[in-house]
C-alpha cells in the first residue's frame, strides 16, 4: 500500500495517489488545497484543465529579478526587525521566491550550506545564515548573525556644485552682460511710429475752457439748439 500514496509537491503531505492532482504545466501531482480548478483557474487555463499555485503566480506575473534569491533577501531583510530566528517550509520559500525550489535544495543539505554562492549571498547579505536544515519535515531555519551590520554604502551623487556643467554655468553669469545695439530697421520703425502719433495728437481740434465736444452719433440724430429731455413723458 505504500507504493499508493504519493507526496503533494508544494505541502508535502502524504495523501493517496487517486486524491491528487496533476497540474498540466509542471505535471507534478498536489492536493486538492494546492491547485486550481474550474471557475477559480479562468482565465489562466481552459475547462478541464488543473493547475498548481505555483504555476498560476507565474502566470499572472511572469516578470521576475534577474536573482530569483533577492526575494528571500529582502523577505528576511524585514524579518529581522521582528525576530531573531526563523523557521520556513520548503513550500513558504518558493511562494517568496515566486518559484520552485531546484532538486538539490530539497534532497541535498549541502544546498543551504553557508558558502559563497548566488543563493546562499541572499541570506548572508540580509545578516542570517542557516542554523538548520530538516529534509524530513521540509523545513529550513535561520537565525541572525551576531553583530551584523547591513551595508548601507551607495553611490554618493555628484552635488550640484561639482558637475562641469554647473561649473560653466557660473562661469556664464560671472561675465558681464552686454546690451546689444539695436539694428537700423527697428530705430526706423520706432521713428515711425513716434511720426505718425505726432500727426495724430496735433489732427484733434482743442476747445477753450471746459467745452466737451459731443461724440459724432449726437450730431446726426440732433440739431445743436436742441438737446435730448432726460425726464421721461
């Protein structure tokens, strides 16, 4: 009977092989919590289709970093104001990672060894590093390194005031500013207009005292001995 029971590829529980299902992307067998069937997996697949959670996160956000492991790194990055040792599942770190383990991380335990590799760079730049690993249960725990401190030197931006184009900018307003003459055309089209408001100001006829001259519409409609009633008949 125990060739009859497999085990779910992301849970890892033990179940009968007839309660598993196969996701038709990574055709690994899951339980029935694991995957997505029917109306709950449209529009990512087409009826009578299965597929796993794993597969289903890659399809709805397929863009990843180019170091799947930076996930893991800022996840414990963040852990660390909380806590000072962290047990994981073989399933939480590929949901972190928004991908599947490779095969050595869950049958070799020299895989999470504290060496200088791409993954292992993750945990140790964030200041843990593994305490222990069970195969077994499928688990993994970290802890803090002692004293650790995150490496907070960035490259420092030029200031304003040490760029070469900043530096020719104050070289351009220390120069002094020069008034450029103006061009023949211009003064003679200032005379002319100067000319033509001078005939225009000596062609109004000018009244002694305080006589108003009526406006042109008044001396049509009027005659000059008589003048509009402003009471109304």
């Amino acid at each position: 009977m125990t060739g009859m029971r497999e085990e779910c590829k992301l849970c890892g529980r033990i179940m009968p092989y007839y309660s598993l299902k196969q996701c038709y992307k990574c055709r690994q067998l899951y339980c029935k919590n694991c995957i997505l069937t029917g109306r709950d997996a449209t529009p990512l697949l087409q009826e009578g289709n299965t597929i796993c959670l794993n597969c289903a996160r890659k399809l709805v956000a397929p863009k990843t970093p180019a170091n799947k492991f930076d996930l893991l790194r800022n996840y414990l990055t963040r852990r660390a104001s909380f806590t000072g040792k962290i047990t994981l599942t073989f399933a939480k770190v590929e949901g972190i990672i928004s991908d599947n383990l490779p095969f050595a991380a869950i049958r070799d335990e020299n895989w999470w060894t504290n060496k200088n590799s791409a993954h292992a760079r993750a945990w140790l730049n964030a200041g843990w590093k593994v305490e222990n690993i069970n195969l077994k249960d499928r688990n993994i725990t970290f802890a803090r390194i002692p004293g650790f401190k995150m490496e907070t030197a960035k490259r420092q931006r030029k200031r304003k005031e040490d760029t070469a184009a900043w530096a020719m900018k104050l070289a351009q307003m220390a120069k002094p500013r020069t008034i450029k003459q103006p061009s023949l055309t211009k003064i003679a089209k200032v005379q002319a207009r100067l000319k033509n408001i001078e005939q225009r100001q000596s062609a109004i006829r000018s009244f002694r005292g305080k006589f108003k001259q009526r406006p042109a519409h008044e001396k049509r409609l009027f005659k000059p001995e008589a003048k509009p009633s402003t009471q109304d008949n």
